[in-house]
C-alpha cells in the first residue's frame, strides 16, 4: 500500500509502529502470540483454561496500563435499539436482513469498544521497530 503523499506516508508508518507496540506489549505481558500461534488441538480443555488465564491477566494488565476502553452502546446486550437515520455507520455494524428503512431497528448483540484514550509508550530505537518479541537464549 502506497500512500498518496509525505504525510500519509508518516501516518502510515506511526499506525504501523503503534500496532506493532501494542502487539509487542501483549507478548511481553500475556504472551498473547504464543498462544494464538500454538496448535491447540493436542490438548484438553482444562490445560487451555489454565493457559488462558496467564494470557488473559496478562493481556488485561496492557490494556488497563496503555489505553481507556469504553463501550460504543450503552444498552445492555440482548435489548431492541433504534438507529436514527444517519447514525455512524462506522461506530455500528448491522447483520441480519439488511431491509431498507429510514429507522433501523434491531437487537443489541455486542455493545462494541473504542479507546477513548491512548498512552502508548514513544519508540526511541527504531533499530527493532517490527520486532514482536525477540528470541530468547538462555545461556
């Protein structure tokens, strides 16, 4: 993907750090990586569950240390809502029969998530800059 100008170019290559921050934090905290690149059908539920849960409270200290996350809706899940017309389709995906009404009307499946806020730590070395994780050697 080629942007358009300079500064599209920059944006790209932040949103590319950032990603790749967010990705490195995970494996260092939770090592979210190993466990979505492990082959898990060797194992039983239980050895799952107990290595999710190292996952999970790693991966929960990031999110909690590096961003505020809110959720899009505020109903509860499971209740009808109504969409005005010209609602942010970008906050909002819709399944289901997709008919052609002014008001959408539907039930709330998931209430979404957004960060409201960010405080990534600034990349200072960009020697490693795509580097998840390095490997490790144990001398």
């Amino acid at each position: 993907r080629a942007p358009a100008n300079g500064g599209d170019a920059e944006l790209a290559s932040a949103m590319d750090a950032g990603a790749i921050l967010v990705l490195s934090l995970l494996q260092s905290e939770g090592r979210f990586i190993d466990f979505l690149q492990q082959e898990l059908t060797g194992f039983d539920d239980a050895e799952i569950g107990g290595v999710a849960r190292v996952v999970h409270r790693g991966c929960g200290k990031v999110l909690h240390e590096y961003l505020q996350v809110e959720a899009i809706r505020a109903e509860p899940e499971g209740q009808r809502v109504s969409l005005a017309p010209g609602f942010d389709s970008s906050l909002v995906k819709l399944t289901g029969n997709l008919g052609g009404t002014q008001t959408v009307e539907g039930v709330l499946r998931h209430k979404g998530w957004r960060a409201s806020e960010v405080r990534l730590p600034k990349l200072t070395d960009r020697r490693g800059a795509y580097v998840l994780a390095p490997a490790e050697i144990e001398l």
